[in-house]
C-alpha cells in the first residue's frame, strides 16, 4: 500500500472511499490533485475542521496538490448536510469577507508557494451560470430518487427541504467536474457527512468525462463521552484568537478525557506514530504530560509557537496554584481596589468574567459547588468578595475543576 495512504488509515482519517484500490494506485504512480471544499458562512473555521486540514496537509507533504475551495458559491444557498434546519442565507459582501479570513487559516497547515497548492472559489464559474443551459447539461445527469436516498436528505425532509438546498448537491458535483477539467483534480476529500455529495460527483465526472475519479470521507470525530467534537461550554472551538484565545484554545485540549488522547495525537498533531503510541501507553496522573503535548502541539500550529509557549506556561502557572509563571494568556479584566471595598456579591462577580454568560449561570456554577475564588470556594449566593480575597495584586477565579479567570486590582 502507498505509503501516505497507510499513513491516513494509521492515524484514523479513512472512513469511506469509493475506489480504494484506484487511489493507491493514483497516489503511488504520479502527484494527485486533489481538493476538500470549505463554506465560508461565517468568518472562521472551527475544530470540525481539523481533521480535512490536517488530511490535506499529510498529502500534500506526500508531494500531492492540494485545492483549497473556498464556496463563494455554494455559501449563498446553505448545505444542508448534517442540519436539521435551513441555513441562514447571507450576503455576497459577507461572503466574500468571510471567504478571505479562512483563507489565511488554511494556509497555516498548506504550503501554497511555487504551486504546490491552490487556493480556488467556486464563485468564480458559479455566479454567472444559465439556469436552463445547467439543467439540460448538468440536472439531467442526476436521479430524484436516488438523491433522496441519501441520509442528508432522509433527514431534512423530516423537517422540510427546499428547493434551493436540493440544489446544492448537483452544485458540488459541478465543482469536482469544474476543477477536474481545469486542473486534472481527480479526488475529493472530506467529513462522512459529505459522501452522498462526494459520490454524486464522481459519478458525474464518470457519466460526462468518462473518466474515473476517487472520493474519500473521513470519520465525524466525536469525544468517548459521545459528545460532538470542539464544543465548548461557550459553543464552537473557533481557529480565531479574536473569538477564542489560545489560552482557551490550549485549555480545550489540555483537558480532553483520557480515552480520547492517542486518538486525538495521531488525528490533530504530526507526531510520528511510534510517539504517540508510547504517550497513549501513559496512565493517571502520568497521562497528563501526552495531554499537554497534544494542547501544545496543535495551539503551536494554529496560533504559532509564541502563543504555545504562553499558553502552556500560563496554565502551568493556574494549575499551580497562581504564585509563580506567567499568566499573562490566561482570561482576565482589569477591577480598580476601591470597587472591592464594599465587596461585589459573588454572583456579580462571576457574571462579569467568560466563566458565565449570565447571572443565572453564575448562580447554578455557586449553588453547584463549582465556584472558587483564591483557591477558596464558595458556596453562598450571597458571599461577598472583597479587597481580602487579592493575592499578589490580583483575584483567581476559578469554575469547575480547570477554567481560570484572573481579575487584575488597580
């Protein structure tokens, strides 16, 4: 087998394919193109998208080509795959905003220099096609009932399907066929959640082209509690710093469960194998060294090597107890001492950081027994903390077992 293709299987990222005899030949006997497609409905890309970035970047160190689409196009209709709902249809200008953001996030894991790579946006023959000439020479291609086989669409129309989305599988089967032609792309990668999309473009590269061309998925990675993967408490784990700090982001992955480590090194991290069997062989406390190298490692290639190292060792200075290290990435907002004379009801307090979104939220987190402030918890909704509570200049909050928040006295 290819070495690279038993490189994607070792580290968990083949889940379907639909020829793969066909792509180990492909892979073995010239540079494959290849491309994965990115919906730039919103200005950054989140953990859900980890796993094609990380499947692109193997490949293309392998010496293959990657394309990097970018759907100006098909962001203005919504793929329904994996929602219950239709999608909030927004602006060409948002489109095109958003569109250039992700951009430089995929260039973080892709060398695009001297055309090793491309980056594409499927606005470009999308926007200005013939409806009419597009279903004559396209629609016709595609069979309803087949469509409807398919369990994005078995699951939409539990809650009803447009129009406009039943139209986005024929658009991204037009894509594969668009980039094919232009730039001999002969594999489309992506979640499993695409595979009725990635299928029906191979089929009509075959019907039209006569030429064969491969579709691989990769398994939708959830967490061994059975939880969707990149949820936070806040939400998504977005790739952007301005919505969530390396801090948080390091924090994420410093605390996954234990039985997802080894999963999670060989998926979100280009250690070698052997590595990473050896920190998958580490148990209790011991188990927490592969969690930090995971949490560095993938901090350091979306948010750089400076922005790891602080986020490590501010965590190293929160789990310590505070005293020493530096906190300086750890959460936190300026508080003037003269506020803290007469004391700030604890459930004020907690509302006013990131551990809470709201007052009710901070009340559950006090009632629960979650809330500690300088390493004292707090177990009344009626406590009050004052100028006694700083240590060194500042106030530690904590929620839950591993979420800071440092509240810096003026």
């Amino acid at each position: 087998m290819n070495k690279v293709l038993a490189l994607l299987q070792e580290r968990g990222f083949v889940k379907q394919c639909t020829n793969l005899e066909l792509l180990d030949s492909k892979l073995t006997n010239s540079q494959l193109t290849f491309y994965c497609g990115f919906d730039p409905t919103g200005p950054t890309l989140h953990a859900g998208h980890l796993v094609p970035l990380f499947a692109m970047a193997h490949l293309s160190k392998a010496g293959h080509k990657a394309i990097a689409l970018v759907g100006g196009g098909t962001a203005r209709i919504g793929d329904p795959s994996g929602k219950i709902e239709m999608r909030k249809i927004i602006s060409n200008e948002e489109v095109k905003a958003n569109a250039q953001s992700i951009k430089k996030q995929i260039e973080k894991f892709i060398d695009f220099s001297e055309n090793k790579a491309m980056l594409v946006d499927n606005a470009d023959w999308l926007t200005n096609l013939n409806y009419i000439d597009f279903l004559r020479e396209i629609g016709c291609h595609f069979s309803v009932n087949r469509m409807l086989s398919f369990e994005t669409y078995k699951n939409r129309l539990e809650h009803g399907l447009s129009f406009i989305e039943f139209n986005y599988q024929l658009l991204q089967s037009y894509d594969f066929l668009v980039l094919r032609r232009n730039y001999n792309c002969e594999m489309q990668i992506g979640g499993d959640d695409q595979w009725g999309n990635i299928v029906a473009g191979a089929d009509l590269i075959r019907r039209m082209d006569s030429k064969e061309v491969v579709g691989l998925t990769f398994p939708l990675v959830t967490r061994s509690d059975g939880k969707k993967m990149g949820k936070t408490e806040k939400g998504a784990l977005f790739l952007d710093p301005n919505v969530v700090s390396p801090y948080e982001f390091f924090q994420y992955w410093r605390n996954v469960a234990d039985a997802d480590v080894e999963k999670f090194l060989y998926l979100y991290t280009f250690l070698p194998g052997e590595e990473i069997r050896e920190l998958g062989k580490l148990k209790d406390q011991e188990i927490n060294r592969a969690k930090e190298i995971l949490a560095y490692e993938i901090t350091k290639i979306i948010h750089g090597e400076e922005e790891a190292e602080k986020a490590k060792e501010a965590a190293g200075a929160a789990f310590g107890g505070g005293a020493d290290g530096d906190k300086s990435s750890i959460p936190s907002i300026e508080i003037q001492e003269f506020e803290l004379t007469a004391g700030i009801n604890v459930i004020d307090l907690f509302a006013k950081t990131t551990l809470c979104e709201s007052k009710a939220e901070a009340r559950r987190l006090v009632t629960q027994g979650g809330a500690v402030v300088s390493e004292e918890k707090i177990s009344s909704v009626d406590a009050v903390i004052d100028s006694s509570y700083i240590r060194d200049g500042e106030i530690m909050l904590k929620a839950g077992k591993k979420r800071y928040f440092r509240l810096i006295v003026k």
